[in-house]
C-alpha cells in the first residue's frame, strides 16, 4: 500500500533504484551461507531506511512551503 502511494509520486525507475541498490542486488545472489550475511543485511536494511526517511523529510519540507 505505502509502495502504491509513493509510486503516484516518484517514477518507477527513481523508486527501484531507492529500493534496488547494487548491495541489494549482491546480497540476492548469496545462497545463505555466507557468515556474514546477516550483517550485511542489517548494513543494507538500514541504508534504505537512511534514504526513505530523507526522502520523507524531503516531502514533508515540500509539503510545507
């Protein structure tokens, strides 16, 4: 639903590329074995989060001029 509404406002490219990073794309084509996996994930999970909350600031600062 929240993927629905912030696509009526981005292009679909700008919007994979916020979610589809090269990192992402990396830690999808790991088969799970990896030691490190589950701190690379945590790496990338809160590197998306960095960039959707900016990106919320960004609206918000919009929104209010």
């Amino acid at each position: 639903m929240e993927d629905a509404r912030l696509g009526s406002h981005l292009p679909r490219t700008q919007l994979e590329q916020l979610l589809h990073t090269r990192h992402y794309s990396a830690l999808r084509q790991m088969d799970g074995n990896e030691a490190w996996l589950t701190g690379q994930i945590k790496v990338e999970l809160n590197s998306r989060r960095d960039a959707l909350v900016e990106l919320a600031d960004e609206a918000r600062a919009l929104g209010q001029r």
